[in-house]
C-alpha cells in the first residue's frame, strides 16, 4: 500500500485551494491576492513568548468590540477568517449526511472547508446581476440538508454587494434551522452596507471578518467572527487551544486602535478612488467588454480573450488573476487594485496589448 492509499479517500480525491501564493508565478507587480499595497509598522514587545496566549486574547476581542460595536462576547478571533470558516462547517454540518450552500462564482474556500471535512456542498447559481436566487435556494434546501450557507459581501470576485431585502428573506427562512453567514472580507471598501446591525434582529446571522484586505495585514493571519454569544461558545468548542500567537494579538490589537483606524480609512479611501479611475479608464480599451461594478479592492474585469490577456501581462510581470475556467466567467480577469503607480503600468501594459 503506498502512503497516499494510506490516506483518507476524501483526502486523496482532494484538489487544495488554489490561493495566489499556491498559483504562484513571479514578476514586478503582484495584483493576484487582493492585498493591500501598503504597510504598516508595529513594535513588539517579545519579553513574554515563554507563555502560552490565552486562546481568546481579551484585549484583542474588545478592541475588535469597539471597532465594531458589538460586545466581545460577540466575537471570536481565529487565525484568519479561512479558520473560522472551517470551524463554522465543522461546528454545524454532520459529515457525511449535511451540506452548505453556496452560489458560485464566489471566494473558493467555503466548499474546500466543506469538502475537506466530508461535507456537501450544494451549489445554487446566483441571479442575472449575481444577488443570491431566493426560490432557487429554498427549492435547493428542501431537497438537501444544509445547515450552514456562505453569502459573501461584497463577494470575491464580482465584486456585489448582497441585497439586504433578499438577506432578510434568506434569515427568516432560515431560522432555526440553518445559520447565514456573511463573508464581509472586504467590508471596509464599503463601510456603510455591513450587516453587522442585523446581528440583534436574527441569532442565525454569523459575520466573518479579516485584518487581511483593508488592514493591510495578510501576513497576520487574524480574522474574526461575529454572532449571537451561544455561536461564539459552539466554536470555541472546536477552536485549537492556541489559535493567536502573543505577536499576532500584539499587533492586531495596535492596528485596532483609533489613530491606527483613522490611517487605514484614509487609505481605503485612496484605494477606492485608484479603483474607480482604474475602472474608468480600462472600460474604454477596445477589448473590454465589460467592468463590473466592485466595493472591493478589486475589479473583475471581462475582455474579449481573457487568457491572452491574462499571459499577455504575466510576460510582462504583471501577475493578475485569471477567472476563465469559473462559472459565468468566461474571459475574466480579477485585478486587485495596487498603488496609483501599478495601475499606471497595468494600464501602459494594457495599451500595449491592444496594438
Ligand atoms: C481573502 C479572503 C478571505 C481570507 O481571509 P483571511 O482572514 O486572510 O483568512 C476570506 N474571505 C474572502 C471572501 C476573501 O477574499
């Protein structure tokens, strides 16, 4: 027996999420990931890393309260908002008997989660302008067991933000018997459409959020969680004991300062702004055919022939990423929106492609 046979089945008939960094690809400019182009620097303090973090740093969870507007028993803070999403599916989906529901095209790691732990994933296309299809969905859930379904708002990679009529709907129907998360990965881009308010309307509503987008601090690994306290308590159930070096608490405890807050705003604003002028620009290409609207970092992009254009600009060291082979987009590229100057070479680059 050779050790892969040794293997779970559903290991060895895994594929695992194909991130950026996995894709891989070298060049100048990297607006594959969606990271933020700037840094910030924090001081530490390493006169403690004889001891253990405690699993839910205090100091971290009221902060993120604060920042937030929840109590910190509202929230958990895992190692990146990935881990959350796979303690939600392991905390509330039997293996082998219950599902999560998605509505691709949306951020891959939802049926990686599912799958990696036995879990099914129903899939239900989203819409014409890629809202979630509310009768399609409730058809899906009596046919199936789903237990947990991911919306992502605004969702990677389109870049839409959910409805909130359609979200209402989706929480009454779902009410004691499914929970609702919301991914608001890139919330930030676009503050005034977070759910979060909706969070002492429905005890099924579960929020996930990250310091890895608008934070600029991806390399952290430090995502949260915010629902009702007795949804904190299941996953805390689940959670590894350690989940939050003391530097990694150090830090997003810093970041989550007011004066820190204040830096990051400005610069979403800026990145906003690139984005819309990006935006503007590249719609009037002869081989764009279509930029969809974002409240992301980001900009999904259709062009006449993706892929050429996709290689087009990695020969040039432009690393963008490409979304050809995912449903309903055909010929789409992602581009993470960079500093001015990077979106000034992807656009030089770009002019060069159309001669
Ligand atoms: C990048 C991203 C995440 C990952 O967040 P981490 O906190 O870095 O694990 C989660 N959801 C979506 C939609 C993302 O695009």
């Amino acid at each position: 027996m050779s050790l892969t046979e040794l293997a779970c089945k559903r290991v060895q008939e895994l594929t695992p999420y194909q991130s950026a960094r996995r894709i891989g690809g070298k060049g100048r400019i990297y607006l594959n990931a969606n990271e933020n182009p700037l840094s910030i620097n924090y001081e530490l303090d390493s006169g403690c890393y004889n001891r253990y973090p405690d699993c839910q740093p205090e100091e971290v969870l009221s902060a993120y309260a604060a920042y937030a507007g929840l109590e910190p028993q509202q929230i958990m803070v895992s190692r990146g908002s990935d881990e959350a999403i796979g303690l939600l599916v392991r905390t509330f989906c039997e293996p082998g008997k219950e599902q999560i529901l998605i509505c691709p095209p949306t951020y891959g790691m939802y049926s990686i989660a599912a799958e990696t732990n036995g879990i099914g994933v129903v899939k239900v296309p989203p819409r014409e302008d890629f809202q979630p299809d509310t009768a399609a969905i409730k058809a899906a859930m009596e046919q199936n067991r789903v237990k947990v379904i991911f919306f992502c708002s605004p969702n990677n990679p389109t870049g839409t933000i959910i409805d909130e009529k359609i979200l209402r709907e989706m929480l009454e129907y779902t009410k004691d018997r499914a929970l609702v998360v919301v991914d608001e990965a890139y919330i930030e881009f676009n503050s005034d459409r977070t759910v979060v308010g909706m969070l002492k309307e429905y005890s099924n509503l579960v929020i996930t959020r990250t310091l890895s987008k608008a934070f600029g601090l991806a390399g952290l690994r430090c995502g949260f969680t915010l629902a009702a306290p007795e949804i904190i308590s299941l996953l805390l159930k689940v959670i590894d004991p350690y989940p939050i070096c003391a530097p990694v608490a150090q830090v997003a405890t810093a970041a989550l300062q007011p004066k820190n807050l204040e830096i990051v705003f400005e610069r979403v604003e800026m990145l906003n702004r690139i984005r819309d002028t990006f935006a503007d620009r590249v719609a009037k290409l002869s081989f764009v055919k279509k930029v969809y609207p974002s409240s992301g970092n980001y900009s999904l992009i259709e062009f006449t022939d993706g892929e050429k254009l996709f290689d087009f600009m990695k020969q040039n060291g432009i690393i963008l990423r490409d979304f050809n082979d995912k449903p309903r987009l055909k010929n789409c590229v992602r581009i993470t929106v960079g500093t001015q100057e990077e979106m000034n070479q992807v656009l030089e680059a770009m002019e060069k492609f159309e001669k």
